[in-house]
C-alpha cells in the first residue's frame, strides 16, 4: 500500500492564491461551507471584525442561498478567506 500525500493550504497559500485570481481575473473552484464553489474573486479585504475577506461574483457551484440566473447581481457573495478549502486556480480563457 502506497503513502497518500495530502496538500494541506495554509491561510497564507490561499491567501497569495485568491490574490492571483483576482490581480489576473482568474476564475477558483473551492470549497466553502462544505459547498463546492465556482466564483471570480474581485477584491481581498478585511472586515470591521479585522477578519479576511474575498468579494467575489459566484457563477456556478453550490450555495446555501442558491444561485440566481449568471449575470443576476444577488450572485456577488463576501466570503470569510479562513472557510475556503481546496483553491484551484482555474484557467480564464
């Protein structure tokens, strides 16, 4: 039996991943809440409560809320950075 390597992401990596996306207007697949995502990040942040967070528009995936028609602005979505697991960046053209 062969030894199964795990990429653990720190907050840093997902961090510098989400801040590529965003600075190349590249698309991420991530999980969040348990919830596979498919989103565009826009902007990297804090909030009030000084915790990281990622404006982003959600064009396909899962969501708790759901998902209106691509283009309904009700999909933009303010993500806390420490709840995102598995980014991948993917490829925008």
């Amino acid at each position: 039996m062969g030894v199964v390597e795990a990429k653990i992401q720190t907050v840093e990596d997902i961090y510098r991943l989400i801040w590529t996306a965003a600075s190349h207007k590249q698309p991420v697949r991530a999980m969040y809440k348990d919830l596979p995502r498919l989103f565009c990040p826009h902007r990297l942040g804090r909030n009030r409560a000084g915790e990281l967070r990622v404006l982003c528009y959600q064009y396909g995936g899962e969501s708790e809320s759901g998902l209106e028609p691509m283009g309904s602005p009700a999909n933009w979505r303010c993500v806390v950075l420490e709840r995102l697991s598995a980014v991948e960046l993917l490829d925008g053209s």
